[in-house]
C-alpha cells in the first residue's frame, strides 16, 4: 500500500516541478523574446500572445501594479485558460500511456492521470493569486507569507521583465537561474504595495 501512495506523491512532486518549467520557458521564450527562427517570428498568433504580454500586459502594470477590477472578459491577459491546459496536457499524458504499454511500467499510467491534474491545479491557483496581485480584492490567502512571497517575486519580474517568470510556483526560475535581485527602492515600492 506505501509503494503506490509513494508512486503518486514522487509523481505530483515532480510533474509540478515540470509544470514550473514549461511555465517560465512559455513565459521566457514566447511571451518576452522574439523567436530566433524567422517563420516563427511572424506567426499571427505567436504575434498575438507577445503583444497581449510584453506590450500591454507589461505596458499596463509596470508602473501601478494592480488597478481596479476589469468587467467580465476584459481580463484574458491576466488569466489562464483551464480548459486550453488541459487540451495541452494531453499530448505528455499519452506519452506515457504509450511508455506504460510499451514498457510495461504501470507507474507511467499514474503519471498520465497526475499530469492533467497538475496543470489544472497550476492554473486555478496561478489564476487566483495572478488576479490578487494585479486586481486586489482581500482575497483569504492576501495575507499569507507564501502569498507575499510569490507576490513580491511577480512584482519584480514587472520590474525586471527579463527575470522571475514563474508567477505561481517559481522553482523554473531557481533552476534556470532567472531570479531578480530587489534593490533598496524595489524593496520600498514592494512595502508600498503591501507586499513587503
């Protein structure tokens, strides 16, 4: 019974850890930099999504951190689509049903169900602390520590866009060596915002 409950919990752990790094590499690489490639570079939407990021989103909270709330649907940009993840978490999850098949290693099936719960969680708790920060509404974790830490953490990726690419969980950004450093006035502007 240990072995199985072991086997869920070594998978969750690691596939948040996965999911952290497709979020700083998709924040990173496709919502800051220009691809390298020049058919990628004009694609509509790979257009689209710099634009709604780098431009506006950044464009809008750069200076002021949060605002008032948007009407229902104005507020894309500062949320993640749950059913978009899930469609995007199927194609890992088959690749380890087939890896389950092939090998006969029925671990990999525990992955492939593991997988799209991660990404939903990842997205329900990035969508409810993303709007925290940028559209404060006293939310019942606005006080926690964990809390101000990923607030505090985002606060500086506006700062720095080039760093701090994980909202939620920033463990991409610890592995990829991608963590913003706060000066003296960050640390002000971040008492300023509460978040200190």
């Amino acid at each position: 019974m240990l072995l199985p409950i072991l086997s869920v919990v070594a998978w969750f752990s690691a596939l948040v850890v996965v999911m952290s790094l497709v979020e700083h590499q998709i924040h990173c690489k496709l919502m800051h930099k220009k691809p390298r490639l020049a058919f990628l570079r004009n694609l509509p939407a790979r257009e689209r999504i710099f634009k709604s990021h780098a431009v506006e989103h950044h464009g809008q909270y750069r200076k002021d951190f949060h605002d008032d709330p948007l009407p229902p649907g104005e507020d894309r940009g500062i949320r993640l689509n749950q059913a978009e993840g899930l469609l995007e978490a199927l194609p890992l999850s088959l690749v380890f049903c087939l890896i389950a098949w092939a090998s006969g290693l029925t671990t990999f099936y525990v992955a492939a169900i593991i997988w799209p719960l991660v990404v939903i969680l990842h997205h329900t708790i990035w969508n409810q602390i993303h709007l925290e920060m940028h559209q404060p509404k006293g939310r019942f974790f606005a006080n926690w520590k964990a809390y101000k830490f990923v607030a505090r953490h985002h606060f500086l990726h506006h700062r720095y866009p080039d760093k701090n690419f994980n909202v939620a969980f920033p463990v991409g950004d610890f592995l990829c060596g991608t963590i913003a450093h706060p000066s003296a006035a960050d640390w002000e502007a971040m008492r300023a915002e509460g978040i200190a």
